[in-house]
C-alpha cells in the first residue's frame, strides 16, 4: 500500500461483503466489510464505514455475499496414471486394502501406470482433478509424489507438480513422497531407504524441486526407524517433513515425527495420546483425511477429544487418490469431517484454511484475510460461513481471487 494525497491507494477494493477472516482460527467476522488490495496483497480490511479514503483502479460490489481465505487443500496425491476403480469395486466385494496391496494392487498399480504415462499425458490428467478442486474455492493445493519410487519418475512427477502451479492461477506446494512404498525393482526396504537418502532426496534438493518430504509409516509400507533415516537426510539437505501416520495401526510415527519438527502427521486414526502430547509440543499439525477414512470404511475415528484438549490445530485435506479417496471436493471433506468426526463448521474452515496453511509452513502469507497477508479469497453465494460445511456439492463459489486477481 502507498500513499498519495492522503488517498490509500487500491489496485481493487471489495466491499458489499461480510467476511470470515478466520483470525486464530476462529471465524471472527466483520459484517458489512471491505477488502483493498494491492500489489496481491491485502492492505486493508475492515468495516466499510471505516473505510479510508481511497483510489482504485477497480471496485467490486458484492452485494451482500461471505468471503473466507481461499481453500488450501494440504494433503493431495493429484499427479497419478490410470485409476483404480476395479480396487473400489474389489473392496466392496469384501476384499481388504492390506490384500489388495499384497496382490500387486493399491500403490503398486498407480506406480506402473504412473511410470508408464507421459509427462505430458499426466499434466493433462492431474489438470483435469486440479480444475475440480479450485471451482470448489480452493486457491492452494499441496501434490505429492510417490507413484514413481525411482529417482526419473519421482523428478517426472514433481515437474508435472510444478507445471500445473505454472499454468493455473493456483498455488502449489510439491512433497516428495518417495518414502511411499517399495518399488518392484527392490525386494529390501533397508536397501530401498538407502537409495533414497543417497541418491533420490538429494537429487530433489539440488534441483529445487520440492517443499516438503514425506513418508508412509505403517505395516505394509515403512517402520518408524526406516522413516527416521530418511528424516535425516532431508534434515541435512534442509527439507521439512511430513508423515502418513496411524492410519493402520499405531506404531509411534507420529511421535517420531514431532522429535523432527514435522509440520503435519496425516491420518491418525490410530494415535495414541503420547503421540498427540508430543505433536502439541512441536507444532505439529493433525491432518485429517475423512475421504480415506469413509472410503476404506473405516471405524475408528481420530481421538478428536484427545487432539482439543491438548490444542493440537487441525487440518482437513481431501487426499485426492486414486485408491482410497477419490475426492474432488474439499468443501466435502468439510462435511465429513463434521459428520464423521464430530468437527464443528468453525473447525472444518478452520482446518481448511488457517490450519491447513500451518501444516504447508505457510501461515504467515496464507490461510487467514489480514493485512499484509496474499490475497487470496472467495466470495462465496451463501448466508453464512456454516453452509460451506452444510451443503453436499453445489455450485457455491461466486468469485475466486488468486493474489487480487479474480480467475473464476
């Protein structure tokens, strides 16, 4: 924001608006408001009739209509080959995520499609499910990799990751999730482990080509002392980490996670409350993943009395895959995490927004309508910041600003 004249000078002015901040988490909402921005930030927001005097170069009235933080969706596998939609079918026939897998199914099947599509066949595919989700009012979107296993099919994944950032008028932030499964080239875990500490996390590091490094710690996938190696390495080349945790069994990854300052543990449906007391001591954000659990048709449902209590924040993310959570609504996820979960609608844009900016180390610019903060934001066609978790699907979003610029 500059000054001239004594006018604040606006790129765009909002008003006619009633908004959800989402300041600390909480609603905390200021009727009858306005939103300057400038330069694709927010430089001013407050109530209209406290409005400095201002010039702009565009305004907006919109007539009446909630605005919240632009949606974050912060646990996604969005860049995948193929689909699994015979696994969905087997499932419902009785048979079980663990045997599917030891018949060369789950991960294993959207590895070979993955390795086997173009990286241009994967951008138009991934680009597609990315659509989806920000005519949803997502404006920030995490993609994993983890259907490679090999050091030029996991690079191959992160660049789509990039290219659709590049693309599209959304923010993406890239996790390497090489730690994901066992590839079939490799009939040794430790073995594997080493491969990626020495040749696949540094090769990811020197390129630039992700955020974060996360891991799949459970039975049919990795131990909590395999992920710790690996933690390690991305430790050493300055990564920060993230970890599938619990959702099978409890084996202690999330604790393990937390002594690594991990930004989020994701699933926990299985978490003990050692595990949550030291999530709280780090900061460690509770990712959770209703779409999995309501899939896999799960039954035990996260501790969430457990996680209140000892003020771990929670997220909500889709975990778009194509496996065990086809999911292309957040806004659905909010509903059932509130259904399933016991959340509250505070909770779940809550979880959406400021927590889920928390969990991609990114709450200082993202997740919360602040000066000084990007301005993303959506005006949505609703009565109440409630209905966002309320309605099953609907065309809700009325206007979709990435960085001040309206692109839906």
């Amino acid at each position: 924001m500059t000054q001239s004249d004594d006018l604040m000078q606006l790129d765009s002015l909002w008003r006619g608006i009633h908004v959800a901040t989402m300041k600390d988490g909480k609603y905390s909402t200021i009727e009858n408001a306005a939103i300057g921005v400038h330069g694709g930030r927010i430089a001013w927001i407050g109530p209209a009739d406290q409005l400095p005097r201002y010039q702009t170069q565009q305004e907006h009235d919109m007539a009446g209509c909630w605005v919240t933080p632009g949606l974050i969706d912060c646990h996604t596998h969005l860049v995948f080959g193929g689909n699994r939609a015979g696994e969905f079918e087997q499932r419902l026939n009785g048979v079980s995520y663990q045997d599917i897998a030891a018949q060369g199914g789950g991960i294993a099947a959207s590895v070979s499609a993955t390795r086997a599509a173009s990286e241009a066949d994967l951008v138009a595919s991934s680009k597609r499910r990315l659509q989806s989700l920000m005519r949803d009012g997502v404006t920030t979107v995490e993609i994993k990799s983890g259907y490679g296993l090999s050091l030029e099919s996991e690079l191959k994944m992160l660049r789509v990751a990039t290219t659709l950032g590049n693309e599209l008028p959304v923010t993406i932030k890239r996790t390497c999730l090489a730690a994901h499964a066992m590839p079939p080239e490799f009939d040794d875990k430790d073995r594997y482990i080493d491969y990626l500490c020495h040749e696949v996390l540094p090769k990811v590091a020197t390129l630039g080509m992700a955020d974060a490094v996360d891991a799949f710690c459970e039975h049919i996938a990795f131990s909590p002392e395999q992920v710790e190696r690996y933690f390690q390495t991305a430790g050493q080349l300055g990564l920060p980490v993230k970890l599938h945790a619990e959702q099978l069994s409890a084996l202690g990854g999330s604790a393990m996670a937390a002594r690594y300052q991990a930004l989020s543990a994701d699933h926990l449906e299985f978490i003990t409350e050692d595990d949550v007391k030291a999530m709280a001591s780090a900061g460690t954000v509770a990712v959770l993943l209703p779409g999995a659990f309501y899939t896999l048709k799960e039954t035990q449902r996260p501790p969430m009395s457990l996680l209140r209590e000892h003020g771990v924040k929670i997220a909500i993310a889709t975990d778009a895959n194509p496996g065990t959570s086809p999911a292309l609504s957040l806004r659905l996820m909010m509903n059932m995490a509130c259904t399933l979960f016991g959340m509250t609608p505070e909770e779940a844009l809550a979880g959406t927004t400021l927590n889920a900016a928390n969990a991609l180390g990114m709450a200082h610019t993202h997740g919360s309508l602040e000066m000084g903060k990007v301005a993303d934001f959506i005006c949505w066609d609703v009565e109440s910041p409630g209905e966002l978790s309320y309605w099953l699907g609907g065309d809700l979003v009325k206007q979709r600003i990435q960085q001040g610029i309206i692109s839906l």
